[in-house]
C-alpha cells in the first residue's frame, strides 16, 4: 500500500492488516520505553495547512515511536504566498528527501492532487469534509478493543451530527461498513448530504427514536458556524433534539458505548461531562490515535521497495 | 515460486520432530540445572508452536516448576524494512520480567542470523536477561551474522536457492533442480 | 490571385456535393467541377465547410495576457477550423466601454487570424448593479451583451437589458446561474458530491434563470441566447419555448456532450468548469436537443488558465477548459452529425445568432466571403499539448481519441490554416 488517503482506497484487507498492526503497536505502547527501530532512516513530514495540535501531535509522536525523522510544516493559508501552488510547496519540501508526507488541508482531493509530484507516501490527515481515515481506524480499533471481538456484524452504530461537512462521518461510514457494522445517521435535514440513497445507511431526524437499540452511540461536533450559515435555526433548537444529554445516556441500553472525534463542543452537542458518561470509549479514542498512526505509518513505509 | 522443476524431500517425519522437541526439552533442563529462572520466548512466527510444545514437554520433565512461554514479533528490529515488503506478526508477548531470567530464543529455522539479530534487539526492550540462550529446529547453515545456536533439532545444509517448510508434521526441503550453491 | 478549393465535397444548406471552389481576393467566384486556379487549396476526401463561428470564447485579453492573448487564441481558433470569434467580456477592463471593445476589435485586427467580434457587458463591470452603456456599445457595432463568467442576478435589471435589447435589436446571452445557490460549488450537486463532502451546483440553479429569462423574453419580446446549457431540464424548457414561438435560442460547449460528473472523483480541477460537467440522463438530452434543433449552436467557452492556478486545490483552481482546437472532434466523437447538421451547429446558426451572416457562415455560393474550413471527418488523432497554438495547455482531451480534424482553414480569402499547421 503506498498511500493511506481514503478508506474506500484501503479496502477490506487494508482496513484489517492495519487494525492487527495496531495490537502490536499497542504493545509497544505498554512498553517502559515505547520505541523500536523499524523506520530508522526514513523522514515523515507533517504538512499541515489547517491547523490540528492534538492529530499533528499524535502523528509525530507514532512517527517518532518507530525511530523515523520528523519535520513540522504548519502552513496556515494567510503565510502561503496566494501565488504559491500546491505543487510549489510539495516540490520544494521533497528536495529535502522525504518518505512520508501526513497531510491535512481544507480543501478536498488534496492528497490526490499532491500524489503527482512526490513518490513519497501521503497520509490524509483530514482533506475538507471527505475523508479522515486514521481516524476512522482509531474509532474501529477502539470498538473492538471495547467489545472484546473483531466482528462486528450486527452492531448496531448511530452517528449523529453534521454529517454533510464531516470527513469523520464519510470515512467512519465505510470503514464499519465494511466490517459488518449497521449504520444509522441521524441530523436535521439541513445536515444531512443530499443524494446518499447509495450509502450503506439508515436515515432518521430523530434521536430519541433510535437510542434504544443503538451498540456505539457516535456524536459528531456540530461548529458554531452552521448556525451563521442558516443550516440550523439556533443553537438551543440543534442540542435539544440532537445534543447528548443525561436523559439521553440514560436512554441508551447499558452495554452501549459512546464515542467522539473531539474536540467537542459543549453545550452544544454535549450537554453532558463525559466523565459522568459510563461507557464512554472518549479517551481510548485518544489513546489509541498514537499505536493506529504507528501502524499506518509502519505499514506505508515498510511495504516500499527501494527505488 | 520458481518454474524451474522442484524436488521435494522430507528430511524429518512428525515423529523426528516429536523426539526433537522432546530431545532439545532435555537439554534446556539439563543446561540451566533445572527451569527456575528460565523463560522460554517462541519467535513470530515459526517459533511460536515450537516454544509452546516445548513448554509442554518442560513441565512434564520437570512438574514442580511451571516455565514461562512467551512470544516476539521481530519485525520492529529487522534490518530489511524498506528493502523489501515486511509482513509484521501479532503483537509481542512477553508474560513476566525477564531481567536477570535465562531467555530461550525459539525458532523454527536459523539461516543468516539476522531475525535473531532482530529479536535480540527486541528482547532488550523487555528488560536484561542474565543470558540468552538460542534453540532451533533446523540450522540450515549461511549464516551471515555471528549467531549460534546452542540447541540444534538438526543440522541440514541447503543450499541458498532451496526452501524449508517446518510443521509439527515434519521438515521438507524444496530444491530447484540444477542450482548451485 | 486565386485559390481553388480542389477535390473536396462542399456543405450546403440542404445537402452535401463534390465540386471546386475557386476564390479571388475575399470572394467565392465560382463554384463548380473540375476548376482550376493560382493555388490549389487540396481538399481531397474531404469536406469544405462555411467557416466555423464560435459564439463563446475567453480571449483573456486585456487582463490575463499570460494564459492567452488575442493572437494566440486567433490562431488556435483558425486551427480549429474557426473564422469567426465572439470574444467573452470577464476582461479587465471588461468590455463595458466602447474603447475597450475597439481595442479588442483591433487586436483582433493585427492578428489578421479571424473576425474577432467582442460581446458587450449587460452591467457595468459586469458587477450586476447598474447597466452598461447598451445604446453606445451597440452603435460601435457590438450584437451580442451577457455577463459571462456571471448571470445577471437582479430580475428588475434584467427586465431593463431586455426591453432595451429588443429596441436596439440586440441579443441578451445568459449565462445562467443563480449564484447564492452555487457558493462554494466545485462540480454538479449528485451523489458524487455527497460522497466527495464538496459543496454541489444544483442544476435547479441554472434552470431557474433559464426559466425567469424564457418568462421576461415572452414578456418583452426580446432575444435571448441562452450560453452553455448543461442539464435536461434547461433543454426542456427552451424545447417548449420555443414550441411557442418565443425569441429564444441555446448553445452546448463539447465538453458538456462528452464528459460526465464522475470525472470530478479523479481531484483534477482539469475537470472543473461552470456551470459543471453533468450526468449521463443530462448528456442524453443535450445531444438530443442538439440533434433536434433545440439547442442552435455548439460553442467552446473556451477558457485558458494558467498551469499553477489548475495546480490549485479543487475548491481554488478557477473553472474552465480551453476548446478552440478540439472543439469538432470532441463533439464528432460525441454526437452522430452529418455534415450538414454540423455546419448548422459549428457554422450557419451561429453566424445567425452573431448577426454576422454578411460574412460567416454563408451557403458556400459565388459571392459569398471566403470564410471556409477544410475538415477530414474521419480522421482519428489525439492530441498534443506542445502542439497547440492556445497559450494555455488547459483541456482534458489530452490522450483521448477524437474523430474529426480540421486540414485547412481560409480566412477572408487568406489561407491561416494549412495542413493542421497555422500559417500565421
């Protein structure tokens, strides 16, 4: 595999090498000193062009953890010179001799479009509202990290929020669906992406009707902006009938579990700590983002022949 | 697979392996004065079955004393990633603390040495064995490291071109007719 | 001097024959068998055609001098088979002037290509607020206005162009668009677009201008040339207006017969352009449209962009593909046309259109302008960006196969275009 760029690109086989990867890297993680040499040598550059502390950090730290070199380009799209193309910018950067390049930008297709000018390995880290495939793979390992098995047929998962602008919702909805998952969305119309009678998923505008016989319970954030743009009348009206409350968690049947992406937006579609949610997978999602980007990147950069 | 005409030879039958295991089983006993501060480690993922068995058969020799089996993916440590594809193995194993333990290696096949390499690289990152000793089932001969074995099942010169598939059913080499070493 | 289009079969209004044409100065001054002359122009299996007319073209300049200048898309436009340009107003300055349009006029002169006809603007730097000069811009000649690049927002502003169109016996051009619905849009708004999570072009954007212009046409009476129709909805409603007899008529570009939505899948901003490539059902029901007379022209909207800025991200780039040199065998490679359907689309109905049929596409008869093109229509070739005469290289044909190759173009009597290679 030379590009982790989209889920529908990895594929079933993709999706289960790396998530086996992971429980290796995972115990590596476990480990007093959690490094190993396997990508001594190799350079992985985070070109980041909207900004991500928490995913760039993550990246670096899985790149770091298997002995790579790392280089740190936050390109916030005031300082790029209006002139500078995409291809300027990666041209310039791969004369430094580069093996890897983790990506995230705002505008779609980006990852394909850099594809052309470096044989370096790209990572999507978040391409405008496609797709963020890593982190659909930390939200399947942590499932079936929490559940205790690899099949996921049958589950039942609920996303709700802004789907129409989340790369989370896309990537997620293929990655489970290819492991079996049923997949209900759930938003206002208003946030839900016209023409999906092809997606593998259930459509509902109602919350409370489905939280019931939902498994994994998926909150997306909703930003403050859809409310400007007139995607939703207020804010009050979204987190009444779409925001996760104690009513709700109560709701849920007692094995569910509930996840987030982060970062979350109180108040709005959290109307509840997460701390005061049994069964909250929240912070394995976060643990478990460093041990699934090792695997990416070990799995990217170790399947290459020398040129 | 090479289209060059093969021949196939089993070296060793099931049984030879049975009373290999079995054979090696004594020596690690015999070697370390009994098992108490030996932990046997199975390398991924040749190893695995044999490490097991031989704890097995450890535990019938000596009763009193359960030993430790655990397993290490070599993989993170090799020398070749990137110079051709890796397929990492499951997740590494390892069920006690081995600093200052007796660490038996475990493989199915020694060739160059560098897996051992690898894995003794990997060990380090458990903890420091008292000393590592280093069993396998066949030692094929080329090596390219200075690694030796200190158990042998059998000693079986191949030549580079040949391959050698160990079971629990026993050991074949697949020659390609007319290659020299 | 006289030049004798030899060996080839010349396209009339009804039907198609095998006689010479023999050309003195600018004018055709016999048409018959076996002529002789000073030159000969060979023509041989193939056919001669009244000079193709472009109703849409960016020529970038003044403004964009860097993706194309007049003289280059000149020349690109005379390799295609072309003798006639409208040339598209998004200049800057825009053609909101009778200075600038005397410019672009005499630029087009000095390149001595073809007839390059500047459009006027509707509103004043085409920023949809205040009209343009019409009155003036139509005494210095000028017969087509449109906002191109934009549709005229404002019903109460487009009321007004239209009943001052129709007392100066001027034509409204449209480009259809209702810009609030296609913020941020990057292809046609389809299943695709969902799963791509980029915000989508309803087709109900364009349909919905295309309807208010038909309804404001019917009132006023004014002609209304409808620009790049792209969906199956725009061809049914300009099919039942002109069922009523309304003042109306419509282009397709190429691209819009032959690419499709999912070509957006691949990232390539080569494949963005406004208004978007569609589905296969709009496809169908523009060819149909175009077989059945619906649809009048087909023009290129030919648009240069510089190679970075289609290194932009797909949401950046800017939309657009050139056209002038494979606009005949993309649309041969799309749609069967004989070849008197094709000098209706590429010639006659376009000069119509224009008000320029004193010289552009003319029955090929003694007396006429020598405006003609020399076209093998069976020819397979591929093309060449190194070898195109457009400065910019910006079109997605690259290394497909098209059927249809212009041999020699004749410009006013002028051979511009020689075997496919430019003389000027």
């Amino acid at each position: 595999m030379k590009h982790l760029r989209s889920i529908s690109e990895l594929g079933a086989d993709g999706l289960s090498r790396i998530l086996k990867l992971t429980e290796s890297m995972a115990e590596i993680n476990t480990r007093a000193v959690p490094k190993v040499p396997a990508l001594r040598g190799k350079t992985v550059v985070s070109l980041f062009f909207e900004d991500s502390t928490r995913t760039r950090l993550s990246f670096e730290t899985a790149a770091k953890r298997l002995s790579a070199e790392t280089m740190n380009f936050s390109v916030s799209t005031s300082s790029v010179n209006k002139g500078e193309s995409l291809r300027d910018t990666i041209e310039t950067i791969t004369d430094m001799g580069v093996d890897a390049f983790v990506v995230r930008h705002k505008s779609v297709g980006v990852p394909w479009q850099i594809s052309q000018w470096t044989n370096a390995s790209i990572v999507n880290a978040g391409d405008g509202a496609h797709q963020h495939p890593t982190q659909a793979l930390v939200d399947c390992f942590t499932v079936r990290e929490a559940l205790g098995r690899q099949d996921l047929s049958g589950l039942n998962l609920t996303i709700v929020g802004d789907i129409k602008h989340s790369r989370v919702a896309r990537s997620n909805i293929q990655a489970f669906s290819l492991l079996g998952a049923n997949i209900t969305l759930v938003a206002p119309p208003t946030l839900l992406p016209l023409n999906i009678e092809h997606w593998p998923v259930k459509v509902s505008n109602d919350l409370d009707a489905v939280l019931a016989s939902t498994d994994v319970l998926y909150m997306l954030r909703l930003q403050s902006e859809r409310m400007a743009q007139g995607l939703v009348p207020s804010l009050h009206e979204y987190s009444t009938r779409y925001g996760l409350d104690e009513k709700r968690v109560v709701a849920l049947q007692s094995s569910a579990v509930v996840m987030h992406p982060g970062p979350m937006n109180r108040g709005v579609e959290m109307l509840i700590d997460p701390s005061d949610i049994p069964n909250s997978l929240i912070h394995r999602q976060v643990t478990n983002g460093v041990s699934v980007r090792m695997a990416v990147l070990f799995d990217l950069l170790s399947a290459e022949e020398l040129s | 697979m090479s289209s060059a005409p093969q021949s196939a030879v089993a070296v060793m039958s099931g049984p030879d392996v049975t009373r290999a295991i079995s054979r090696i089983a004594h020596e690690i006993v015999e070697r370390n004065h009994g098992v108490e501060n030996v932990v046997l480690v199975g390398l991924q993922r040749g190893g695995t079955w044999i490490a097991d068995a031989l704890g097995e058969r450890i535990s019938s020799i000596e009763p009193n004393f359960a030993v430790p089996v655990g397993s290490l993916d070599p993989t993170m440590y090799r020398d070749d990633i990137g110079l051709r594809p890796v397929v990492a193995g499951s997740a590494s194993h390892i069920p006690c603390d081995i600093t200052g333990a007796t660490v038996v290696l475990i493989d199915d096949v020694l060739y160059t040495g560098r897996t051992v390499r690898a894995a003794l690289e990997g060990l380090n990152n458990f903890g420091r064995p008292r000393a590592v000793q280093l069993a396998v089932l066949v030692d094929r001969g080329h090596r390219e490291l200075p690694i030796r074995p200190d158990y042998v099942g059998k000693n079986m010169p191949t030549q580079t071109t040949d391959e050698v598939d160990v079971s629990a059913e026993g050991v074949v080499v697949t020659s390609v007719a007319g290659a020299s070493s | 001097m006289t030049i004798v289009v030899k060996g080839g079969s010349v396209v009339g209004v009804s039907g198609v024959e095998k006689v010479d044409v023999l050309v003195d100065n600018d004018i055709i001054v016999k048409v018959g068998k076996n002529l002789t002359g000073d030159i000969a122009l060979d023509a041989t299996g193939c056919h001669i055609f009244p000079g193709f007319v472009d109703l849409h073209a960016h020529l970038r300049e003044p403004g964009r001098e860097d993706t194309e200048t007049i003289e280059t898309a000149s020349r690109a436009g005379a390799k295609g088979g072309y003798t006639a340009l409208i040339a598209m107003p998004n200049t800057n300055p825009a053609h909101d002037s009778v200075t600038v349009i005397e410019f672009v006029r005499e630029q087009g002169r000095k390149a001595g290509l073809l007839d390059v006809f500047p459009s006027g603007c509707i509103t004043m730097g085409r920023q949809g607020e205040a009209l343009a000069p019409l009155a003036e811009l139509s005494a210095a000649g000028v017969r087509i206005f449109t906002d191109d690049g934009s549709g005229v927002q404002d019903p109460v502003l487009m009321g007004r162009a239209m009943q001052y169109a129709k007392s100066l016996g001027i034509t409204m051009a449209q480009h259809c668009e209702v810009s609030a619905l296609t913020q941020g849009a990057v292809m046609n708004e389809c299943g695709c677009s969902s799963d791509m999570g980029v915000p989508g072009w309803p087709a109900i954007a364009e349909e919905m201008m295309v309807q208010r212009d038909i309804e404001m046409s019917r009132i006023t009476g004014a002609s209304v040339h409808f620009l790049h129709l792209s969906t199956a909805r725009s061809v049914e409603l300009v099919r039942a207006a002109k069922s009523e007899g309304l003042n109306v008529t419509a282009e397709v570009t190429p691209h819009h017969l032959s690419l499709t939505q999912e070509l957006l899948t691949t990232f390539d901003p080569i494949y963005k352009v406004n208004p978007p490539l569609r589905s296969m059902t709009d496809i169908k029901a523009l060819k149909s449209g175009l077989l059945d007379g619906t649809i009048d022209a087909v023009a290129t909207d030919h648009a240069p962009h510089a190679r970075r800025d289609k290194e932009l991200s797909l949401d950046q780039a800017p939309p657009g593909m050139i056209g002038l040199e494979t606009a005949l065998g993309v649309v041969l490679s799309a749609v069967d046309l004989d070849p008197v359907q094709i000098a209706a689309v590429m010639s006659r109905n376009p000069a119509r259109i224009a008000q320029i049929t004193d010289n552009h596409g003319c029955n090929i008869e003694v007396g006429d302008t020598a405006n003609l093109c020399v076209v093998d229509l069976d020819a397979m070739w591929q093309v060449n960006p190194a070898k195109l005469a457009s400065k910019s290289k910006n079109t997605p044909f690259v290394g497909r196969q098209l059927r249809g190759m212009v041999r020699s173009t004749m410009y006013r009597g002028q051979i511009t275009v020689q075997d496919g290679e430019a003389q000027k």
